[in-house]
C-alpha cells in the first residue's frame, strides 16, 4: 500500500497532476466597485430627486392593469417580501392612478317607524348626507321650540272652545230632555260619582233631596217611609230608565265625536305647521326614497302628538304625585339621521389602509346599551361603519394576512366581494349572550380592494380556497431586486437625493453614494444585481448621516456609509461574538493549520432575524466493513432537515457512479458534523462531507487551512450555494483572530464567482497575500487542492492511478469488499459445521 500522508501538512505527490488546479481569485474578483468618479455628481444636492417607482416596472404594470379594469373579482393581490416598500408603493400608486373624479356617495341610515329592526339606509351624491342630517336637525330644535307653543296659541284655544261649546249645548238639550221625562213624578236627574268618572242617573226626591234606592228602602223598613210609595218611585224609575240609558249612550257617543274633532284638530294643526317647517327639506331632497321618508316622520310625529305637544312641560310620573318633564332628546330621538359615511371633504375616490383589520374596524359595528334596568339595547343610530364601508366608490389596502389572523374577517370579506353589498352586523364570538336583534338595510359596494402578503400565502389561498381566483383575479409581483446597470445607479443616486430631501438629511457626496449603492448590490446577493428593499436602503442613509453630523461633516461621505454598516453589525452580532469565543478558547474545535485524515471545515451560516453569519464546522467521516452505505448520524440523530438528507443521498449516489461500476459499494461509513446540537439543513455541505468521506476511504489527509462550501451532484459537480459571502468571511474573522498564516482561505463553487461582494477587510487580505478564495468546478479539482495529490481518472484498463485519492480509495474499496465476502464466508462455513454437529449428536441419542 502506498504509504500515507503525514497529519502534521498538506499531502503532496510527486507525480505531476492530471486534475486541473481551482482558480485563485484576484481582489477584483472579490467584490464589485462603483467608481465615484463614474456617477457624474459632487453631490446629491446636484441632484433632480427621484419621483418614480423604482425597480418594479413589472409589478407597476400589473397594477395599473388591475386598477384599469373595472369588472367584478379585479382586485389586486400584491405579493412580495416584506422590507421592499409594499404598502408605501401602493400608496404611491394609487395616488397617481386613483385620479380625482367620481367622489363617491354619503351614507345615512334612518328609523324605519314601521319594522324598527330593519333601518332604512339613505344615499345622497357626496356632501348631501351632511346637508341633510344638518336639515332634519334644524327641523327637530324648531319641532322642540315651536311645537309646544302653536298648542297654546289663541287660534288653537278658540277652535277647542268652539267644539267644547258646541258639545255643552248638545249636552244640555239631553239633560233638559231627560229632566222633561220625569218632571211630576218624584224623580231628578243628577250626575253620579263613578270613580274619575259622573254620568247622569235618576234618583227619588224625599223631603227635597235625591235619594239612592238602597238609602230609600232603608228608610221603609225601620217605617221612615211608606212602602206604597216607595214602590210607585221606583215603578216609575225603571219605567224611565230604559228611556235615559239610551239618551246617556247617545251623549257617550257625542264625547266621542268631540275627542275625534279634538284630535283632528291637533293633527291638522301639527300637519299644516309641519309641512310647512319640512318645505325645504322636500325642496332640496326629491329622491322619492327621501320623500317616503319624510312622510313616515309626519306621520309618526301626529301619532306622538302627546309626546311633542308637552316637551317642556310637566308631566304625571309612573309614580303618584311624582311630576316629570319629557326628555326632548329623547322624544326626538328617532327622526334624527344616522351619517355613517360622510364624503363631504373627499377629494376623488376614498383610499383607506385599514392597518389593524379586525372585524370592527373593517366591516363596521352595531354598537349596544344599557338602559336602567340594565337591559341591552340598540337601535339605527348605533350603527357604525367600518373601513370597508367607508372606502365604498375608493380603495381598500390591507396586509391581507393581518386580516386573515381576526375571526371572521376573511369569509366576510369574501362574501361581500363576490355578492357587491354588506350587511353590518356586530361580529361577536359569544353572539349568543350579545344579539342585537337588528337588521339594517345592506350597502351596495363598489370598492376596489388591494391587498399585499408573501408570495407562500398567495400561493396557499390559490390552492386551498376556490374563491380566491374569483375574488382576486390580478396579481402585481413585487421583485427582490433589479438589474445592476447604469440607470438603475443612476436612479439609485436620485433616489438618495429625494430621501435627503424629505428626511432633511445632509447631502450624500459621491463616494457616499458609490458606497450606498455597492451595499445595495450586497443585499440583493448577486453583484449584477441591486436590491430593491429601499426601506433598508433609507434605514442605512439615516444611519450615515447620524455619523456625518456627529463628525460636523457638512455631506456624508463612504467612511460615514461604512461606519453605519460597522455599527448596524455591531447592534446585530452578539451571538456570532460568542461563538468566536468558544473557538478561541478551544471549546468549539476547529483546526485552520496542518491536516488531518477524514476531517474537513465546512461552513455554515447562521441566520438571526435580520443578521446572518457564517461560521466554520468541523465535518468528520469513518469508514468500516459493513453493507450498511453512508450513515448520515444527524439524520439517524433526527437534527437534519430534508434538502441535507437530500445532498447525502445524491452523494451516495456519486460514490456508486465513480467506485461501482463492476462491483457492489459494500462499506459502512458515517458523516457527521461535530458539536452540532440543533437543527440543520441545505445542501451546501454534500461537497464538503465527499472530501472527508474520499479522505477516509484514501487514509490521505485534508488541508485545514482551507475551508470548503459547495453542494455536488451526481456527476461530481460542484453546485452553487446561498450565503457565500457570510461564509468566506466567517472563516476568515476565524483565521484573523487564530492567525493569519498566508495559506488559509475559502474553496467555493466556480457559478458563486459572480455573487461574491466580499467586505472590504477581506478583499485588501487577499490582496495582501494573507489570504485567498478559489474558485471549484468539481470535486476533482478540489479533493486535489485539499490534499495536494492528483483525484486521478481512469486508464484504459478502467483502473486508477494507484497513488492518486481515487486510486486509493477504490483500492480501500475492494479491500473493504473482500473482508466482508471473506468474513461472511467464514460464517457461512462455521455455520455448516454446526448444523452437522447437531445432526450427529441427534444420532446418537437415537
């Protein structure tokens, strides 16, 4: 066997290498730079301030198709991250696309006198609601003024007089009719006391003075009057009698008669003064819903004559001799007008943003009471509109999944889209001890509602809710970022201008700008691209110019830009401090000098809400007989996630393509990250945990100085990975603080070249000689750079160079292959030899 390379350096071969060398990356390679000298400005203050969306031509497009189309279901979901300016775009847009046309309708809703549970609603053209609540309030303080007084009028008394005068004298030709009847026989007519009540009797005269019969006959038997008498008196009243009931019933219903002209009397003088104070009302408002209306508030007013008749004065009580005056609020109480929606002041189409979208604030309430009894009540004046309402003939913004979280919230929107009316009712989960009982008259809608969440909940609303396609039918998707070329520079810079402008920032130099630019093309991952999260963008331009004034700099230049991401980091990176104690003081191991066999420092990244750093981890792998495969231990440790189960089975999958053409992979191996506790997941390690597994299977050792990221497909190609730049300098802070020996650095897939945006510190390390990134295409090239030995590739005798990793390892194979076919045929052997014995002792038992 070939000897093995030592633990304390690098493997060398002596032979030249077949496998091509990963490219050492140059500073220029390492992070994008924009020239201040390229921009074309002293400063910002040179500057036109940018007034345009910026980076979502796509987006913008899309909804101004959806703010075009009026039909039914086109309202806008607006999907995107949040951070990129959703809500203060939509702002922008609508503003711009609303116009000022088409003020939308005043909503009222009034008693309805007859089903007091089902308010009647009012709707007048934008400003009239207000005029009419203000009307119908002057008419009620002129119906509490005025009312009162036009009873007591001489007019009014004369023509009472006049009725009661004419009764009086019907009254007394029956009196005298009857008095007629039994003058001469002992009899008188009297009126008799009948509780608040007299009606007119006939009673015997004795001695002058009306008797009752119960008195008279009283006086017969103890002889005080003679009995023959007393029987003729009252002969002759029961002969009378029929005759005078029927006279009473015709003076009964004369006062009938009376009390109607009395009350017709009332009505007509409460009519003809009331249409007469209504005449404007009914001038200005002839819709005939509005006329009906205020025909039903006559009408109920001469049915409550009494009421309005004596606001003012004072009244019997429940309790006797308790005297009380009527409460004019609430004797007027139902006529007046519930506005619910008042677009007096609007300015073109309404655009609410409900920020807190519960169901109150959304879809209106119906508001409740408590009387003395401490009974609850409610009526048409408790009814409340809600943001929904509100934006009727406008717009409607919500954070749709802020919506979603409030009970009953998102069936009700639904509803009320697909059916264009809503019914206000109060939304109460304990309904059950809380009804109200009402009803009110529903809102035609009209409204145009744009909502914004991720991109995964629209997704899961189109999959798992039918109504939503029909509900929302466009979709306006926010972008991340946006391409990276000399306009969008170009604006960037403007837009740098504009937020100076409206924050009152001082002015950005050049260079301050080129470094705010080269951070957004940092955040948006990819240096031919820029992000478009300028809400962190203008996060940064305060911060730096929080440092420009602390340092009496007149314009923020790069080193203030700098000092802010300094800082913002320093706010952030607590935990990634910690960790990088745990390394130095050796808790966390991790080698970045000499070399060790089946070890190997993988990268990670660590993300914290807004902070992520990367950070390296040692990656081990054993191998031994067996037929079990590769043994993923955080897998079987349940602590990985299904994309890094995912990269050790593709692994397995390129083992068995290089090594098992002719022959079974017959070994037991086991991956592992060391001192890896919690969760983790990706595929950035597959390459990684392949060069410690070829570094067991080969016995050649791995360069610890060099750390390792890149996932590997079947072919032996290294992919791509997220978070390159956290990850190089990760180990490079942990090569800084251990020491920097001009050997150490970062092997990355060749594709991730074009995302590097390093931070400056480790691009002037490079530059230096200090320390160095190379660039992978397959893990050829880079178990070659790890172990300074060729990967080797097969001959014509389909056989690998013996000394190369892969000749190695495939001779370990084969070794591994024939001690597993030479143990097991030994137990197959031992296994025989026992089955005999226990056939020859059965034997001779027999």
């Amino acid at each position: 066997m070939p000897a093995r390379t030592k633990k304390n350096g690098p493997a060398r071969s002596s032979e030249k290498s077949s496998t091509s060398s990963p490219a050492a990356l140059s500073p220029q390679d390492l992070r994008w730079r924009c020239d201040p000298a390229s921009l074309g400005f002293s400063s910002t203050a040179d500057l036109e301030p940018l007034d345009e969306i910026l980076g979502q031509k796509r987006g913008v497009e899309a909804f101004g198709f959806g703010m075009g189309l009026t039909g039914k279901g086109y309202n806008i979901f607006l999907t995107g991250p949040s951070g990129t300016g959703r809500l203060s775009t939509i702002k922008r847009l609508l503003h711009d696309l609303s116009g000022e046309d088409g003020v939308p309708e005043d909503l009222a809703y009034v008693n309805n006198f007859k089903h007091a549970e089902q308010p009647i609603l009012l709707r007048f053209t934008a400003g009239k609601g207000l005029e009419f609540q203000k009307g119908m309030k002057e008419f009620l303080e002129q119906v509490k003024r005025e009312v009162p007084q036009i009873f007591e009028s001489e007019e009014y008394i004369q023509r009472k007089n006049s009725i009661a005068e004419a009764h009086e004298k019907r009254v007394m030709a029956f009196y005298k009719e009857m008095e007629e009847k039994v003058r001469d026989t002992g009899l008188v007519v009297v009126n008799m006391q009948m509780g608040p009540f007299t009606r007119p009797d006939v009673l015997p005269v004795v001695d002058g003075q009306p008797k009752r019969l119960i008195e008279l006959e009283d006086m017969v038997e103890h002889g005080r009057f003679p009995r023959e008498e007393f029987e003729r008196l009252k002969g002759k009243r029961e002969q009378v009698k029929e005759e005078i009931d029927h006279i009473i019933q015709q003076v009964r219903e004369m006062q009938k008669e009376v009390q109607k002209k009395h009350e017709e009397v009332d009505r007509l003088v409460l009519m003809s003064w009331a249409q007469e104070a209504m005449k404007p009302l009914r001038e200005k408002y002839a819709e005939q819903k509005i006329e009906d209306y205020l025909d039903a508030v006559l009408e109920h007013m001469v049915e409550n004559l009494d009421d309005l008749r004596n606001l003012g004065k004072q009244m019997q009580g429940p309790i006797p001799g308790m005297m009380m005056t009527p409460q004019a609020e609430a004797v007027l109480h139902p006529y007046e007008v519930n506005l619910i929606v008042d677009n007096s002041e609007t300015k073109g189409p309404p655009v609410i943003i409900e920020s807190y979208p519960t169901y109150r604030n959304l879809f209106g309430s119906i508001e409740r009471v408590t009387d003395r009894t401490g009974t609850w009540r409610t009526d048409f004046s408790r009814i409340k509109a809600g943001a929904f309402v509100k934006a009727n003939g406008g717009f409607l913004v919500l954070n749709l999944m802020d919506a979603i979280m409030e009970p009953g919230v998102w069936p009700t929107l639904k509803r009320s889209l697909k059916t264009e009316q809503i019914e206000i009712e109060t939304y109460d989960p304990y309904y059950f001890f809380t009804a109200t009982g009402l009803k009110p008259e529903p809102i035609p809608m009209k409204v145009k509602v744009v909502v914004y969440g991720d991109s995964y909940l629209y997704a899961l609303l189109r999959a798992y809710d039918p109504d939503m396609g029909k509900i929302f039918k466009v979709r306006a998707d926010w972008e991340t970022s946006m391409d990276r070329d000399e306009e969008a520079v170009s604006k960037t810079a403007r837009f740098v201008s504009a937020i100076c402008d409206e924050e009152k920032l001082a002015p950005f130099s050049a260079s301050g700008v080129a470094r705010v630019v080269e951070e957004a093309v940092r955040m948006a991952g990819r240096r031919e691209k820029m992000t478009t999260a300028f809400p962190r963008l203008t996060d940064l331009l305060q911060e730096a110019d929080f440092f420009a004034r602390r340092a009496g700099a007149d314009t923020v230049e790069a080193e203030h830009v700098q000092g802010a991401v300094d800082a913002r980091i320093h706010r952030h990176n607590q935990i990634e401090e910690r960790l990088q104690e745990m390394i130095d003081r050796g808790s966390l191991f991790v080698d970045v000098t000499g070399a060790a066999v089946g070890q190997v420092n993988g990268l990670a990244v660590y993300g914290m809400a807004d902070y992520a750093f990367g950070r390296p981890s040692r990656i081990t792998a054993s191998v031994s007989m067996g037929k079990e495969g590769i043994i993923n231990i955080e897998r079987e440790a349940e602590l990985s996630g299904p994309t890094h189960n995912k990269g050790v089975l593709i692994l397995s999958g390129w083992l068995r393509r290089t090594f098992s053409q002719n022959r079974p992979l017959t070994l037991a191996a086991s991956i592992a990250f060391e001192q890896s506790y919690g969760g983790i997941d990706g595929d950035s390690a597959s390459s990684t945990e392949a060069y410690a597994l070829l570094s067991a299977l080969s016995g050649v050792a791995l360069r610890q100085d060099v750390a390792v990221t890149g996932s590997v497909n079947q072919k032996g190609e290294v992919q791509p990975i997220g978070g390159v730049n956290e990850k190089i300098e990760g180990f490079f802070l942990c090569c800084r603080h251990k020491g920097l020996t001009g050997t150490q650095g970062v092997m990355i897939p060749a594709a991730n070249v074009k995302d590097l945006m390093l931070a400056p510190e480790v691009v002037k390390a490079v530059g230096e000689g200090k320390f160095h990134v190379w660039a992978v295409r397959t893990l050829e090239e880079g178990i070659a750079h790890l172990t300074g030995r060729e990967a080797g590739t097969r001959d014509e005798h389909d056989k690998f160079p013996e000394d190369s990793v892969f000749g190695l390892a495939d001779a370990k194979l084969t070794e591994l292959a024939e001690g597993l076919r030479e143990f097991m045929g030994k137990n197959e052997e031992n296994g025989a030899k026992g089955g005999k014995s226990r056939k020859g002792a059965s034997k001779d038992k027999k």
